[in-house]
C-alpha cells in the first residue's frame, strides 16, 4: 500500500515551512555524506573540526577571533577545538608580525590535503544531488533560493 496523504486536515500555511524543512533535510543527508566521506578516509574528524579546517583553509592566517566573528560559537568551544588541531598537527600558529598578542593560524600541509578531499568529495556530491535537472531547472532552482535568502535577510 502506498503512502497516504492527508490533505483534510493538512494547515495551507504549511507550504513555506514545508520548503525550509525540505532545504534542511536536504543539507542534513549532504552533511551526511561528507562526514561518512571523511570517516572512510581514516581522516578522524568530527563536523565542527572540518568546519574549522575548512574556515581556516579559505582564511590562512586568520586569527580565533576571526572564526568567532565568523561562526558565531562558543569563543571557548572553538578555543579546545583549534587546540585539538593543533595538538593532532593540523594546524599551526604562528604570532602576528604586527601584534605579537595575536596568533595567526593556518592549515598544515595534511589539512590542506584533507580540506581539497573534502572539496572533490562536496562537487561530486553536488553533482550527484542535482543529476537528471537541466540547465534551467538548475538555474531556477537557485533564483528561487536567493529569493528565499534574500526574505530572511531582508526580515532581519
């Protein structure tokens, strides 16, 4: 038996958060992927620690303060993970010319690597998510997500 829809007792409102659910799940099962990619790449990291790699491969040289800004986490959380990172050799500091107060970070050798995996992994992947929509479905598809983007700007 198929699935049943009910559509007597469904809220008409429900549309829109249909879509922002639907965008979720969708970013959730990617997510998913890339952290089992990485997992099956022997590279042991949770989400947040490829998150930081990743900030901190786009921003070399980059400062804690910076991914706070950036993230908005926890300063203490992000404190014990750039620590780990470290600690596991993904991530060096070195003080700022300019300020010896402040610690420039950047990704190791073996980050970068990890990170590039990670980005071949996310294109094959995206290109998975979209296989069998055309050019101008693709198109649309992000119109229509700038749209929704630029609302939730806008409403502040």
């Amino acid at each position: 038996m198929g699935r049943t829809v009910d559509l007597v007792n469904r809220n008409p409102q429900e549309g829109a958060g249909d879509v922002l659910e639907s965008i979720h799940a969708v970013m959730h099962l990617f997510r998913a992927h890339q952290h089992r990619a990485v997992r099956e790449g022997h590279q042991d990291l949770t989400p947040m620690e490829g998150k930081v790699l990743g900030f901190f491969a786009r921003h070399p040289g980059a400062t804690q303060s910076d991914l706070v800004a950036h993230t908005g986490r926890d300063k203490g959380q992000l404190a014990r993970l750039i620590a780990g990172l470290k600690k596991r050799g993904l991530l060096e500091a070195r003080p700022d010319e300019a300020d010896r107060r402040n610690v420039r970070l950047q990704p190791t050798a073996e980050a970068r690597s990890i990170h590039q995996a990670m980005q071949r992994h996310a294109r094959r992947l995206s290109e998975v998510a979209v296989a069998g929509l055309s050019g101008e479905e693709r198109r649309q598809l992000l119109e229509l997500l700038a749209r929704i983007r630029n609302n939730l700007e806008a409403a502040g």
